[in-house]
C-alpha cells in the first residue's frame, strides 16, 4: 500500500460517484476535490472509518470506472480517500479544458 501522503496538489472538482462498500452496501457521494492520489468528497450517510476499503463507480465522459481507494480521514459530512494505485489518467481527465459548458452532476457530459 502507498504511504499516505499527497504529493501533488488537489484540483476543484464536482461529479457523482457511487461508493461501494467492500462490507456490501452503495452510497452515492460528490467529490469535490481530486488528485492524482485521491479525492475529497460530500457523503449524507455517515462515513466509514479510517481504513475501510470501498471502490468508487461513475461514468466519465462516456467510460465506465471503478477505482479501488481505502478511507484516510472522514468527518460526518465528507471523507477523503487514497487511491491504491495513483489515477493520472483520471487526473487528466477530470481537470483537462473543456470547450463546451458541462453538467457536473453528470460527470462532465457536453450541454448543447
């Protein structure tokens, strides 16, 4: 496992994931932040503890994701996860420049 430190910095970011519990049971959550190791998100249920692993699902620009993370720090409105392994690619993606408005809740789709 990757020691737990950020060493690159968080972009803003604000999609829909589907948290999947390795215990069993989904919560949808929002990131709000993102790294190439990890994000920050809101979450309404209360978080799980410090070392719970999970995998975030979404859809992105049209591709199918599930990035396996394990929980870092969480208060009872949000939590922040590590990845298992760093996501560039996500990275990437996510704070690349758009040319067209998008729908944050729907994961960077195109409006118009």
């Amino acid at each position: 496992m990757q020691k737990k430190t950020r060493v690159t910095e968080r972009h803003v970011a604000a999609f829909q994931v589907e948290l999947r519990y390795k215990t069993g049971g989904c919560v949808p959550a929002l990131i709000r932040n993102i790294s190439p190791e990890g994000v920050h998100m809101e979450i309404e249920t209360v978080p799980e503890g410090i070392g719970s692993e999970l995998d975030l699902a979404f859809t992105l620009e049209g591709e199918n994701w599930r990035v396996p993370a394990v929980v870092i720090h969480s208060n009872p409105t949000g939590m922040g996860v590590m990845f298992r392994s760093p996501e560039h690619r996500l990275f990437r993606i996510v704070t690349a420049p758009l040319q067209r408005p998008i729908s944050p809740v729907a994961g960077r789709v195109m409006l118009g």
